[in-house]
C-alpha cells in the first residue's frame, strides 16, 4: 500500500467518524434553521469523498511508511489540534484561534524565511475573517471560553 492509499484511508475513516460523532448531535429547534448537523455532515462527506478517491487514484510511487520525521510532524499537528481544542473551552474561540493558527503556520513555514510579523498577520486576519463569517454572516455564536 501507498502513502497516498494509507492517507485517504485515514481521512476515509476520520470521515467516517466524524459523520457518526454528527448524528449524535441535537435537531434545531427553530424552523428553517438547518441545524447544527449540518457542517460536520458537510465537512464528513468531503473527508470521505476525497480519502475515497485518493484510496482509489493513490500511486505506487513510494512505499506506504512514513519517515520517522514525517510521523513527527504528523503527531505534532495533532498535538496542536488538541491543545487547540481544550484551549478554545477555556479562553474561548478568538485566542485559541488564533494561537493554534500561529503554531501551524510557524510549523509549516519551518525551512521557509518567513517573517515572525507575516506568520502573526495570516493569523489575526484568518482568525478575524472566520469570526466574522460566523457571527455575522452565518449567526453562529463562537466559544467564549470558561474563564472569561
């Protein structure tokens, strides 16, 4: 097996389980409202539509374990996820946003000059823009956070 099967195969199954996680959430209460099923399904079927097609499509073009780095990196990035989860409980959304978006950018920029003053910029205007989008276009409420 590929690096390209073993990862659709991956995002197949977290799509899988993130569609079984959405079917355990509440309906909406309010008429017209699409509920809060929506986007998880949403996000879910675009996990498995693609780990399905890059299980199908994937090559034979390398051997299908990840380097050593490579396992690093992956495990890091779920680190930051899950710090990123349990800090938007407590300091609510904007924060953790934006701290969790600074870390991956500055992660992924690792080899790259990319100036500390940009990685904070993407950060703050990608962390504005998402709030916004939410809040006011789409009238979500976003975390607050449990100690403020």
């Amino acid at each position: 097996m590929t690096k390209d099967r073993v990862t659709g195969l991956i995002a197949l199954v977290l799509g899988c389980a993130v569609a079984a996680a959405s079917a355990a959430l509440p309906p909406s209460t309010m008429a017209g409202d699409i509920g809060p099923k929506a986007f998880p399904y949403l996000s879910a079927g675009i996990l498995i539509l693609c780990g399905g097609g890059l299980f199908i499509t994937g090559g034979k073009k390398a051997p299908a374990f990840y380097t050593r780095e490579q396992l690093g990196r992956l495990a890091m990035i779920f680190g930051v996820v899950l710090c990123y989860v349990i800090v938007m409980y407590y300091l609510g959304y904007r924060i953790a946003t934006l701290a969790a978006l600074y870390v991956l950018c500055t992660m992924f920029s690792r080899g790259k000059e990319i100036r500390l003053w940009k990685r904070l910029a993407f950060s703050i205007i990608l962390t504005g823009v998402l709030y916004f989008v939410f809040t006011k276009l789409f009238a979500i409420p976003l975390p607050g956070g449990q100690l403020f």
